[in-house]
C-alpha cells in the first residue's frame, strides 16, 4: 500500500535533494555567494554596537557554518564584522544545521523556531553566536526608509507582516492537519 507524505510539500523537497547532489555552482559563484552574505551579516552588524563588541572579543576566532553539503568559514575581525575565513583554516567552532529540508527550516522559522544545530567546538564563541542569533535582527523598515522614505516603507513593512502572519499560519494549519506518513495499523482494510 502507498503511504502519504507526511509533508504536503514532500516532492519538492525530494526534487529539490536529488538536484542539488547533481547540480553544483562553480567555485568562484560558491565564493561570491558567500561573499555577499558577509557583506550583508556586517550591514546588520553595523546597526548593532553591543554585537560589534561581543564580535571584537573573539578576533581571529573561525567559525564553521554547514547545512548538507554547503559550507561557510568565517572569522571574526578586530572591528566586530565577519570576513570570510580561508577554506585551510582550522575552526573553533562548527554548527552543522541538522534538519535536511529547507521547507522545514522555513517552516521553523516562520514560527519563530530555530533549526536543530549540532555544535562542536568553542563555548564562549558559540554563546556569542547564540547570542547575536537571539538579539541581532535586521530593521528592513528602517532601509528601505532611507530609499524611499518612511510612509512607503512602513505600508511595505506593515504588507509584509501581514503577509509573514498568513504564512506562519497556513504552515501550522499544515502541520496540523498533514496525514500520517504510516498505513492505518490494520493495513487498511476494513
């Protein structure tokens, strides 16, 4: 007997699998990407003295990102930002994402969860990172004022909350309501 996905969006997320393993950027499109992350972590950054400082204090210090097969290196630097560290570097750290599925992630943090991370390596520095997770969030509202100034910005930031909202509660109605992945115990038959 067939059973259910247990996810209504268990295809996609299969396809999604078997085209990543297969499809691999280049090199240097794997380093620009990484690249303008980092750039955009410190624009964050930069809003936010108290995780500057906390950054300061672990210069030098390299962390390991990993999700399935993609990985980031990022080292701390004096001025609190984040560079990205040498592929050779040894790290200090290294939080491996262990939920598989991007639709979960997104899911979990829709909800205002965070994905399970398995954590090998420094305290303190996983504390800082922890903490910068917990406390540093990007102002999208107050950007986007500075381009197009504040009423437009707040009516997009206020759609965009509304929007968020509808997401997070279509994705519990989903989780709530998604059949089981197992046959009915008695195999199905009546």
């Amino acid at each position: 007997m067939a059973t259910t996905p247990s996810s209504p969006f268990a295809f996609l997320e299969d396809l999604l699998g078997r085209i990543g393993e297969k499809l691999q950027p280049p090199a240097w499109a794997v380093h620009e990407m990484q690249h303008r992350a980092i750039l955009f972590v410190n624009h964050v950054l930069q809003q936010e003295p108290e995780a500057q400082d906390r950054l300061a204090r672990q210069q030098g210090r390299v962390a390991l990102f990993r999700w399935r097969h993609f990985h980031m290196r990022v080292v701390a630097t004096p001025a609190g930002l984040l560079d990205l560290a040498p592929e050779t570097a040894q790290p200090d750290l290294t939080l491996t994402v262990a939920e598989p599925s991007p639709f979960a992630i997104a899911g979990a943090t829709l909800r205002g969860d965070k994905p399970k991370v398995e954590i090998e390596g420094d305290v303190q520095l996983a504390a800082e990172i922890n903490w910068l997770a917990d406390h540093v969030r990007w102002d999208v509202e107050d950007d986007l004022a500075r381009l197009i100034g504040d009423a437009p910005a707040h009516a997009i930031g206020s759609t965009a909350r509304k929007v968020a909202a509808a997401l997070r509660q279509f994705i519990d109605k989903a989780a709530r309501t998604a059949p089981s992945a197992r046959p009915p115990a008695d195999g199905g038959t009546e």
